[in-house]
C-alpha cells in the first residue's frame, strides 16, 4: 500500500468517525430534548391536579367559613336570649323574695275580731258598701 491509499483510508475513517460522532450527538441531543418535553408533560399534568385540588380546597374552606359565620351568629343570639332570661330570673327572685316578706309580714300581723258592722263600715269607706 501506498502513502497516498493509507491517507485516504485515514481520511475516510475519520470522516465515518467524524459523521458518527454528529450523528451520536445529534440522537443524544434529540433525546435530552424528548426526555425534557416528557418532564414538561409530567410537570404540567402535575400542576393541573394541584389546581384543580387547590379550587376544590378553596370551596370546601368557603363552605367551612359561612357555617363558621352561621354558628358564632346563632350562639350570639343564643347568648342574648340567655341574658335576657337571666335577667327574667333575677326579677321572679326578687318578686318572690318581695312576695315572701309580705306574707311573713301578714302571718306576724295579728288579727283582731271585728263585728260584721265594723266590716261594713269600714267597706263604706272605701267605697264598697254591705247590702
């Protein structure tokens, strides 16, 4: 073999080592970028299902939040009838307690025997005269 066939065989072997070094660079970069258009995907399905959770999240703490409001409006009315009732009971303790000493008073005051005249009489006086 000559020089010049031993060149062209180099050269011929470095242009298929050449050609398949482009091409192995061409397919891995091909597939780097496959392999990033999938985690794409997978990110954007990902962040879809999170959406959609957070929406269904956000209705259901809407939903706890006005019966949250319900409740604290029906134990502020509850704890106004409360008061009022409260109220209610210290007047009847103070009414039975009035009562009590009037009927103390009217057991200690001694009776005296009055004629049906003097009955009369005294119905006259205020108006309520005997027949």
């Amino acid at each position: 073999m000559t020089l010049q066939i031993k060149i062209y065989i180099a050269a011929g072997i470095a242009g298929v080592l050449i050609l398949l070094t482009a091409a192995v660079s061409m397919w891995m970069t091909n597939h780097r970028i496959t392999q990033a258009e999938r985690a794409v995907e997978t990110a954007k399905q990902a962040a879809a299902e999170k959406e959609k959770l957070a929406a269904q999240k956000e209705t259901e703490a809407a939903a706890y939040k006005e019966k949250n409001e319900y409740l604290e409006k029906q134990i502020a009315d509850m704890e106004a009838i409360s008061r009022k009732q409260d109220e209610e009971v210290e007047r009847s303790k103070s009414n039975t307690a009035a009562a009590r000493r009037t009927v103390e008073r009217a057991r200690n005051t001694r009776s005296v025997a009055s004629t049906g005249d003097e009955l009369c009489q005294k119905l006259a006086e205020v108006g309520h005269g005997c027949e």
